[in-house]
C-alpha cells in the first residue's frame, strides 16, 4: 500500500473495505461474507495511528474490557520482523454473533499500528493460518 508496509495474504482473500477508524488496508475471505450485513466475518484490517504505542494500547483495553460484550483471552509481548510489539486476543459479542479477534500493535517512529485478524468464534482456529500468512509477512518498506 502507500503507507509503507507490505504483506502477504491468501490467494482466495480479496481487498475489503473497513468502517473501522484509521484503517489503511483491510483483506478478507469473501466465503465469509454474512448474507444478512454483506459484511465478510473472516478479516484482517490494518490500522495506522499517531502516539504512543503503551499509551494508546492500554487505554484502548481499559475501555473494551470495561465492557461486558468483550472478553479477554490472552496478551503478551511478541517480536514481529526486528520490532517489539503487544498481542492482545479476545471475544466479542455483537448481538448473537461472537467473534474472536487478535489485536498485534506495533510502535515505528511516531506512528501505531495495529493488525487486527477477526474470525467468527466458531472459526478463528481454523483461520489461524490464514492469518500467520499476514502476520508474518508483514513488514515496513521505506
């Protein structure tokens, strides 16, 4: 993309659009595309923001965790390429929907980015694959 990272994604996967904030590219699985919101339930949306990686990640949590609809599973630290970062996974409810979603958030410069796989519950595991494929072929170009 134009925002100095590349990366790797599935074969089958296309480019999707995101309603969430601050994305600059988001990748999906077009066989998980829920017929009622035309929305794909199988994604990896990456985010870019200005600030500070410990800040604006335990400030994020404070406030989902603080809401009953998401559910901690598991954090820590991970290396990803020659870069520390936090790895944040979790439930979340939507309705009669849960989903499981892996949050990574890397600090390059002033900027934050966070790579964000979502998957139905039911699904996630299965989609592991998938998005180690993301994962670990990200890097920063530039």
């Amino acid at each position: 993309t134009g925002d100095n990272i590349t990366f790797e994604y599935p074969a089958d996967w296309v480019i999707a659009n995101s309603q969430a904030n601050d994305t600059i590219v988001a990748v999906a699985d077009p066989k998980s595309v829920n017929p009622q919101t035309g929305y794909a339930q199988t994604l990896v949306v990456i985010q870019k923001r200005e600030g500070d990686l410990y800040q604006m990640y335990n400030r994020n949590y404070a406030i989902l965790f603080n809401n009953s609809s998401y559910q901690r599973i598991s954090e820590g630290n991970i290396t990803l390429g020659s870069f520390q970062a936090l790895e944040n996974t979790y439930f979340v409810t939507e309705g009669d929907v849960k989903k499981k979603q892996m949050a990574i958030w890397i600090q390059r410069g002033e900027e934050v980015y966070v790579i964000l796989c979502s998957a139905l519950a039911s699904e996630f595991d299965k989609e592991k694959a998938n998005f180690d494929i993301i994962i670990n072929s990200f890097k920063f170009v530039g």
